[in-house]
C-alpha cells in the first residue's frame, strides 16, 4: 500500500450508496445531523477514518442503514452497495408472501404478480435490488398517477394494494386494523361513541385510536406530542403521499369530537397547524371588518339582515346552484344556514386569507374593511399563488381555500355576478391541477396564454395597449379639457401594462409602486428613465433587486399620467407616490381592483383574458421563444436554478424546438415535392 492510500471506514460505501439511491447529498447529511457540512464527504473519501459514533448512530437513525454496517467494527461486504435499508428487499417480501399459509396458491400468484410488475415495469428494478423501506418507496413514487404507466385507476389501485398487503404480510408495516372488541375499555366506548356520531370523523380517527391503545396512551393523556408521535409512525410506515394531510385530518377530526360529542375527554390538539402562525391578532384589523366577521357569525352566513339585497342575491346564488333530480329534472338547491362546523372553517379561511394579503404586502390593514374585500377572486388568486412562494407554506389546501371563499362571496357579496362566480370555479379547478402536476403549466393557463404566445398579432396588439390607450385618452383630454374619473383608471391600467412590460414584478410588487423609490425619470426630456423593485422573496432569501431602462417612450406616457391623471385618482391624498393610489389616503390600489381593471382593458383590446398573475408567464413565455434562452427568462422573473417555477418554461421550449423542426421539414418537403397551382376540374 503506497503512503497516500487510505484504509476507507467501513459507513463510506454504504453512505455513497444511499446518497445515490435516495437523491441526497453528502452535504445534506451532515447537516441533518448537525455537524460540518464535509462530515460524510471527509467519511467516503477517507479523510475521516475514525468518525464520531454518536454521529454514526444519528446516521443510521436518519437513514434507515443498519448499525452494524456503520459501526467502526463492521467488516466491509459486497452486499452494502445494493442492501442498505435494514437488509429487506422485496425479493424476501415475495418470499414470505410465498410461505403465507393463510393465503390461498391463487391469492399469493395473484400478489406476487403484481408486486414483480411493480419492481420491473414500474420501478424498473429487480426485486432484489427495491428496498422495503417505505420512505424510500414514498419517495419514488410520490408523482405517480395511473397516467404515469397508461393503466386505469383501477389496474392501479389494484397493484398498490398488492404492494401494501404484501409488505403487511412480510413484517415491513403493521397492521393496525385490531377489531373494536380487543381495544381497551376507554377507547373502546370513544371508538363506539364516534361511530354513532359522526360519518366521516371516524374513519379519520380510527388509526389513531389504534395506536394509542396500543402504546398504552389514555384518552385523558393525548397531547400534541402523542399527534408529533404518531406523525412519525405514519411517516415510517405509510406508502401513500400527503402524510402531514394525514395528520391535519387526524387533528381536525380529535377538535371536532372534542367539540360536537358530548363526555368526550381529553385536550384540543395544535400540532402541525400553521395558519394560527400566519394569523394577525383580530384587533389589528378595522372595526368594520371585525363587526361584519360578528355579523357573518350572527347569521350563520345567511345575509337574512337585508332582505332587499337578500331576495335577488339569494335567486342568482340559487340559480347558479341548480341539480339535476332523480328524475333528470334540474331542481334548484336552497342555500341553508351554515352548521357549526362549517361556520368554523368559514370563519378561519377569512381570518387567514386577510392576514395572509396583509404578510404578502398586498393590502394594508386600513384597506379591509369589509368580507367583500377578502371574498374576491382576484384575492383567492393571490394568496394561492404566492403564499407558498413568499411565506415558505405548504400550498396543498389551496383549492379547499378557494371554494371556501367562493362560499363566502356567494352568501355575502350582495353584487356579485355570475361571472365571478365563474371565476371561482374555473380557479378551483386551476389549482387543484396545479398540485396535481406540479411544476406544469395548468390546462387553464395553457389555454390563455395560447392567443398570445402562439399569434404574434395579439402580442403586439398586448403590448402596444398602452401607447393606443393614451393616444385615445389624450385626444378626448384635448377635446374636453378635462379628465374624468373613467379616463384616469383607464390610464391607470395602461400604466400597469406598460410597467409589467418592462418589468415583469408580481403584482403584489406591481401595486406598491412609488414614483419617489420605484420610478426614476429623467431631468432632460428625451432622455431614458430607470424602473427598480427592491422585492423580498422570503425571510430566508431575503431581497433580490430588480431594475429596468423605460424608454424615452414610456417616460413621456408616465409623465403624461403623472400630471394630468394621477391627481384625479389622487384626489382624497395629494401627497401621494403611490402609482396606484387606493381611495383611502395613505393606501394603494388593492390587487383585486387593479386586477380587474387590467383585465377588462385587454379583454376590451384583443378579445382574450389574461389574469395578473399570468403576465410573468407571457412575458417569461415570449422571451423565451424570442432568445430560446431559458437562462435569461430565469434572470429576468428572479427564479432560482432548475426551481418548479422556471421548470414551466421547459414546454415554451419544447414549441420553440418543435416550429424549428417543422422549418426543416418544410423545406426539405418543398425540395421534393414543389409548390405547383392545382388546377381546377372542368
């Protein structure tokens, strides 16, 4: 051995193993573990050959290698590279299901089968070479739909079913499915009460139930520790996704019997809740708003206190909510008061969408003055789309958000049309296929941003807008001398376009525009100006500036706005900077009313609707097919490398290589077979 060889410790191998099977990297490891970031590296290279072996235990703990293969006295085997979960694949899982006495030979063929086509057709493995670990199979599967492999839901649910019966039959999960009978007397008559009382708390509960009595937890004991305990337990043994909706579940399900069945003991859970962090304190928030929240309690959500607004509101509602009856008729469904329950979640989904709008920057407190003001598409939009983003939340309630709120509007917004009620549905469904696939551009938006980004006449006419809107607004002014309120929100608008234009910021950013922080124009006239956003993204990522040259162009249309326009929507606070100034003195424009203007001024234009938080999209979307240079798309929307964000512009990729492919075979079509005039038969 020369004088620069090492002897490895044992753990490397293993753990170089484990960061290639499950994703992670050496740096990652380590400071899980809370030591230096090079702890394993140093491990694997050999740099380390006498590690710490608390470390190691933490290592073994962390990743599910047996410490027998990480301990300093393991001798090296030839199994470690393809065996480092506990030593059980699921060549030993089909092994059991084969010597499983109680099954019939058809049931453990039947099994067996799809358990085999699950390794090699699914995860394109051989038995032998599939850990039966769960996380790890979680893991890899965690995008699947029956989609993924061109089968029906059922073929799939199927061979799940026969994954998680024969890991049960092997060992590698517990079956926690004791019957009722066998469970103590306490949980015993809880288990009993709960299925008398409610249909769906129950089966939300029964696990739980199962393993507390099993890990001897009293009822009267359950805390938000046994729910953290329990939470690892799933993790460790659950092959579904969702786990935390799990838990979410388990603990909604815990307050909702503790609350609606009488003598049931114990103490309302907390754990894993995240909302409550967000919330503002109630008092923080106008009177106003606070006596129309009492008020929305009061009446159950039923508007029975205005029975002018009541009759019509409730018809329209009424109309929108008709089904189809057992006998094909359609019958119109009454809207009843609200129960206990749902009131509670009414009640909840408000206080957090207003605190929410408030953290993003999105509206002042002084701005809220009404439910109206929260139960808006335009506001479900926002907090949707970006409270994942900047707020670093988990976003899989996003849809159950917006149909609260669109709930909400129908019940309490006494103008609201059917169009935006529309608009509730048609963002439900958005969202909903947006968690679905993850990281893709939704069918919604697809279709949208289609007119645009595939004829560059609407581009043009998009992009063009404000400079023929201030054309038209400039030659009435000159005609009438005057500026109405109408023609100052339609230069509003155009102002807003021709911004995002420029700089494609969110529109949370958009509407704390400042002519004094954001709009440097020039002294000389002729000469460029400077846009610039200081934008924080999270409080871990902390704030990115943006800037951007506005042409001599575009200066002369903001000074045009500046002097004749903006002081007519300004006229309740002239001191103002704000671009889009609100009708409160001290407020801007809140993103639902500056949203809608800019929608109804393009729909106006080209005939198609573009929603505020597409024109990042458009925008990224025609830079990208313009330069066909993803890297500069990233620069300019402010994404970080290979983000889900900056991943949706891999499909404007795909169209740009697909035009530049039907180029090609165009001219070579051409060199073979020439354009000739076809004649028409006599």
């Amino acid at each position: 051995m020369t004088t620069h060889e090492r002897t490895r410790h044992p753990a490397g191998p293993a753990l170089r193993a484990f960061c290639k099977e499950a994703g992670t990297s050496m740096r990652a490891l380590s400071l899980k573990i809370g030591r230096g970031e090079k702890f394993v590296a140093d491990i694997v290279s050999g740099k380390n050959r006498f590690p710490d072996p608390a470390a190691l235990a933490a290592l073994a703990e962390l990743t599910g290698i047996p410490n027998d293969i990480l301990s300093p006295t393991a001798a090296p085997h030839s199994s470690v590279f393809g065996r480092i979960r506990a030593g059980h694949f699921f060549d030993a899982v089909i092994a059991a299901v084969e010597a499983a006495e109680s099954l019939s030979p058809e049931a453990r063929k039947d099994i067996n089968d799809d358990v085999r086509h699950y390794c090699t057709k699914w995860l394109h493995r051989d038995p032998s070479a599939v850990p039966a670990d769960p996380r790890w199979l979680r893991e890899q599967t965690k995008h699947w739909t029956a989609e993924t492999f061109d089968v029906g839901e059922k073929r799939f649910a199927n061979v799940n079913y026969a994954v998680r019966k024969a890991l049960r039959i092997s060992g590698t999960i517990p079956v926690d499915r004791k019957p009722a009978r066998s469970l103590s007397p306490e949980w015993r008559k809880l288990d009993r009460l709960v299925r008398s009382a409610s249909t769906w708390v129950a089966p939300k509960l029964s696990a739980f139930i199962r393993y507390c009595d099993t890990f001897g937890i009293a009822p009267t004991e359950v805390s938000d520790e046994t729910l953290a305990a329990f939470a690892s337990y799933r993790d460790a043994f659950d092959l579904g996704c969702g786990t935390v909706k799990k838990i979410t579940a388990v603990r909604t399900a815990w307050n909702n019997a503790l609350s609606s069945i009488e003598g049931w003991p114990g103490q309302r859970l907390s754990a894993g809740r995240v909302r409550t962090n967000l919330n503002l304190p109630e008092e923080a928030f106008s009177e106003s708003f606070r006596r129309d929240m009492e008020l929305y309690k009061s009446c159950r959500g039923m508007r029975g206190y205005d029975k002018a607004l009541s009759g019509t509101h409730l018809e329209r509602a009424r109309a929108k909510h008709a089904v189809v009856s057992g006998t094909g008729m359609r019958r119109r469904r009454r809207i009843q008061p609200l129960k206990d329950s749902t009131l509670e979640q009414h009640v909840g989904t408000l206080w957090f969408a207003a605190s929410a709008m408030v953290r993003l920057g999105e509206t002042s407190l002084d701005e809220i003055r009404s439910i109206a003001d929260i139960a808006d598409v335009a506001v479900a939009d926002q907090v949707v789309t970006d409270v994942e983003n900047r707020l670093g939340l988990e976003s899989q309630y996003a849809g159950s958000l917006v149909k609260t709120l669109g709930s909400v509007a129908k019940r309490w917004v006494p103008d609201i049309t059917a169009q935006e009620l529309d608009d509730f549905s048609a963002l439900k469904m958005e969202v909903d296929d947006y968690v679905k696939n993850l990281g893709r551009l939704s069918d919604r938006d697809r279709t949208r941003l289609a007119p645009f980004l595939s004829d560059p006449e609407n581009m043009a006419t998009l992009l063009a807008l404000p400079y023929w809107t201030f054309e038209d607004l400039e030659r009435t002014r000159s005609r009438s001398a005057q500026v109405s309120y109408e023609m100052a929100l339609r230069a509003q608008s155009a102002i807003a376009v021709l911004i995002e234009e420029t700089l494609p910021v969110r529109w949370g950013d958009l509407g704390t525009t400042s002519f004094d922080v954001n709009v440097m124009l020039p002294q000389k006239r002729g000469r460029a100006g400077t846009l610039h956003y200081s934008v924080r993204k999270t409080e871990e990522r902390g704030v990115t500036d943006v800037s951007a040259a506005l042409s001599p162009e575009k200066v002369r249309l903001l000074e045009i706005y500046r002097r004749h326009y903006h002081p007519v929507l300004a006229r309740h606070d002239p001191a103002t900077s704000y671009v889009f100034p609100g009708a409160m003195p001290g407020t801007r424009k809140s993103y639902g009313q500056l949203s809608r203007q800019v929608k109804n001024l393009v729909f106006e234009a080209t005939g198609h609707v573009i929603n505020g938080h597409l024109w990042r999209k458009v925008m990224g979307g025609y830079l990208i097919y313009v330069t066909h240079d993803k890297a500069l798309v990233r620069a300019l929307l402010g994404h970080a490398e290979n983000s889900q964000a900056t991943n949706v512009y891999v499909e404007f990729e795909a169209a740009w290589a697909a035009a530049e492919l039907d180029s090609f075979v165009t001219r070579l079509v051409a060199q073979a077979y020439p354009p000739r005039r076809l004649r028409e038969k006599a």
